[in-house]
C-alpha cells in the first residue's frame, strides 16, 4: 500500500481519493486539475488559481527554468512557490516535452530531478521518453527499455520528501503499457502519470486513449495515483476519471484562449461563432459574446482563460459529484453523446467492463439505462457472472410478469441484466430504472443471462415467457430452453 495515497469513494474504476504531498504540507483531493503555468506567459497569476478557482496543485516546466536565465537563479535563490507565489503543491515536469518536439535535450535524469529538487518542487519528473502513437512496435519498446532505465535511476537520486513521478510509455500498444504500468509499479517512485496521449486527444481517438489507459492501469496496483498528463479538456474528464485517472494538468485554458476559442463540455467554440454563451461563470455573467469581441487582444484572452477555467474547474466538480453519488457513468454516457468519437471511447470503456468490474461498487444508488452501451456496463457484466453460481431446481420460470404455481420456481427477467430470483428484486443493480421500449442490446443482453443460467443449470428445465423481444435476442437463447410469446 502506498501511505501517500488514499482512496476514499470508487465508482468503476474511478476513485476520489487524497494524494499526501509530504513536501508540500498539503493533501490534495483527487480527482484534480493541475493548472499549467509558463513563467514566461501567465495567463491567470498562480495567486488566483488558488484563491479564486480552488487549485491546490498546479504543474510547470522545470526545463524551463533551468535553461532561462530570468527564472534559473531566482528559482534557486527563492524557491518555485515563492516565485510564482503559490502556496499549494507544485509539479514539475523534466523536459520530456521538448524532447519530444525538439529531438534532444542537454540534461539528464540525474540532473534535473536535482534541480527539481533544489527549486523546491513538490513531485519532480524524470527524463523519460514519450513515444508517439502508432510508431513501429520496435521502436516503442526501445524507447520504453530507455525509459525504464531511467525510472531506475531515479529511484537512486536523492530527494528527500520530494514525491517523484515514473512515467509509464508505450505508444499505442496496450500489452507494452501494460508492462510499463508492471515495472513503475515496481519501483519506488510514487505518481504515474500516462505519457504521450496528447495526439490521441488531438485527433479524437477516444477509443484508443481509453485502451492505452485500460492497458496502463492493468499493469499499475489498485492504489497507484494515476496521471493523465496533457489531459486538459473538460469534455473528456468523466471518461478519463472513470477509467481511474486521478490527476489531470491543463495548458487549454490559456492556450485556447490565445486563439479565441471558449471551452464548453461538449466541445470547443470558436468565440466569433457564438451569440450567447451558455455558461453562468463571472466572466460570462458579465459579457456578451459581442462585448467580448470588442476588448483588446490581452485582455480578451485572459477573460477567456478565466472561463475556460471555471468550465473545467466545474466539470471537475461535477465528475466528482457524481463518483460520490455513484452515478458516474451515467454521466460519462450523458457526455459520450457531444461528439461521435466521444461515443467510441465509451463503447472502448464498455469493452473492458470485466476490468472496471474487478473495482467497482457492488451497491450504489441507482442504476439507468440509458442507451445500448448501459447493457455493456460492469453492473450487468457483474450479475451475469453471478448467475454462474445459482441453482435453481425443478422446472423453472424465467418471465417479465408474474409468478406462476405451475412451475417449482418462479424467477423474474429485466433487461438488460435477464434473470434473478424475485427475491432479490428490490437489490442493486436490479432495481435499475430503465425505458418502457428496451432497445435490441438490452434484450440480448437479458437473453445472455437466461443462456449463461441454463448452461449453468443443464439438470433443470426452463421455460421463458417474454413480451416482443426482438429475433436477434431469441437466438442467444438455448434451444433447450422452451420460449413463451406473452404479446399474445
């Protein structure tokens, strides 16, 4: 177990826990948004990310301040906190960056986890290697050997009560993240950040994003903080969050704002598309879009990086909200339908439902079917492997209506989760809330139960009496069960 690391609630695989910043002082809640801050270009001032949008961590570029001869000997002399006047934890990153778009850079793991160190960061970050996507599977395990490599030579740097965090790489191949998530994992070092998804994120491949984490996550142990490093637009939080990220850093605040473009949890906008916004923050309580558009360039941009912030600080708290209801992916199915690539990485989460399972809640407060994917979700994947365990006898009942004293038993089936003994009926998740037209995957969905019970059962006689399921789920069940039309 890790002592720094405390999971309070789950739903899935995502958790608010709280992360013990030893050098810091402070304990950090998790999920967290850890604003990106460039001491060259401030946006929003450190001082007001903490006092008025609640950030108790943010992240910078330890790269930056060692190659800056504005910002090297006064971060040295006074110390991060004091240089960017922030009193919370501090993260910083190695340089990977710049690695990656620039080829090479002139410091070693050694090095700038020292200098880390000596600036007074709260969690440094090794010089690791952040493959790309789809690179050949070769060179992703060359550059992941290097890495390792260098996440054992950083178990051997002195830092004291710094944290230090041990990357875990390899491109979009999910058994080397896997591998990698196995070897961190391993180490000493105590954060584990996913490298090198910010492609993916860019060009909306959700679904892969999702298996490169499921990957990741496999290879890491339950208690291992997770971060999802470039991860900063609010639309994707609950996705990410209910894959078991705990920690997410975020430049598109500023960024977009340089270019005019206003975040929202379905998508970016462009700000000379929009006549209203739809947000009640400060910024857009005090502004109308064309209001906005008249400003000054400077001072446009920081009012749009204020909402981009509060939209995200918001999005957070409502994944939050909703991890603690355990009602979390309701929510990311609620979000899944902004975008077609949205709804892939949750059809991606839905795939890997026997993983989310292995963690999730057995009791929460209730469960609704809201689409084809609810039939996919690790409740259901949960109750059909119970089903393996029960044993029925005599001549059986399965039906949507009523007992009957015909038969030795009498089980009651709803789709999507198929049978159960009636005496279970007012137990999580069977209590589910679900629509009066059930859709083709939950009634097959129901029909894979009633298959897996029977098969389970092959001493016991079945019989199923449904109402109009479709053709596609009568053929998933086993010819030996005899079927009932009860439509008439």
């Amino acid at each position: 177990m890790r002592d720094h690391f405390e999971i309070r609630d789950q739903d899935g695989l995502g958790r608010i826990g709280e992360l013990s910043v030893p050098r810091a002082g402070v304990t950090v809640e998790t999920p967290a948004l850890l604003p990106v801050i460039n001491p060259h270009v401030r946006t929003v001032e450190p001082s007001r990310l903490e006092s008025e949008f609640g950030a108790e961590i943010l992240i910078t570029n330890s790269y930056i301040f060692y190659g800056s001869d504005d910002y090297r000997e006064k971060a040295l002399d006074r110390g991060l906190h004091d240089v960017l006047d922030f009193d919370g934890a501090i993260m910083t990153d190695s340089g990977s960056f710049q690695l990656a778009e620039y080829g090479e850079i002139d410091v070693t793991t050694p090095e700038i986890l020292q200098f880390q160190h000596d600036v007074g960061s709260d969690i440094g970050t090794p010089v690791d290697i952040p493959t790309p996507p789809d690179v050949p599977r070769e060179e992703a395990e060359d550059e992941l050997a290097t890495t390792q490599e260098r996440l054992e030579v950083a178990e051997g740097v002195e830092v004291g009560e710094m944290l230090v965090n041990a990357p875990v790489q390899g491109s979009t191949y999910p058994d080397l993240r896997e591998e990698a998530g196995r070897h961190a994992e391993a180490t000493d070092l105590d954060v584990f950040p996913v490298g090198a998804v910010v492609p993916l994120m860019n060009d909306y491949r959700y679904a892969e994003m999702v298996d490169v984490v499921a990957g990741a996550k496999r290879g890491l142990g339950a208690d291992a903080p997770v971060h999802l490093f470039g991860a900063g637009h609010p639309m994707m939080f609950a996705l990410a969050v209910a894959m078991g990220c705990d920690l997410f850093d975020s430049a598109a605040y500023a960024l977009y704002a340089r270019d005019d473009r206003y975040l929202t949890v379905r998508g970016t906008e462009q700000l000379d598309d929009l006549d209203y916004f739809p947000c009640s923050c400060p910024v857009c309580a005090d502004y109308t879009p064309a209001e906005m558009r008249t400003l000054a360039d400077r001072e446009r941009e920081e009012l749009l990086a204020e909402h981009n912030l509060h939209v995200t600080s918001q999005e957070m708290r409502t994944v939050k909200q909703a991890l603690r209801a355990g009602n979390l992916l309701e929510l990311v199915e609620t979000r899944a339908r902004a975008h077609p690539a949205m709804l892939d990485g949750y059809r991606a989460l839905t795939a890997h439902a026997e993983q989310l399972e292995r963690e999730d809640s057995v009791s929460k407060g209730a469960f609704f079917y809201l689409s084809g994917e609810s039939a996919r979700r690790p409740e259901v994947v949960r109750h059909h492997r119970r089903l393996e365990r029960l044993n029925p006898e005599g001549d059986v009942l399965l039906t949507e209506g009523g007992p009957s004293d015909r038969y030795d038993e009498s089980w009651r089936v709803v789709a999507p989760f198929g049978p159960f003994p009636r005496d279970l009926s007012e137990t999580y998740p069977l209590t589910a809330e679900v629509p009066e037209e059930m859709d083709a995957e939950g009634y097959r969905s129901a029909a894979e139960g009633v298959a897996l019970l029977a098969e389970a059962n092959p001493e016991t006689e079945f019989t199923l009496a449904y109402h109009d399921w479709p053709e596609s789920a009568l053929k998933v069940v086993p010819e030996r069960v005899e079927t009932v039309d009860l439509s008439g």
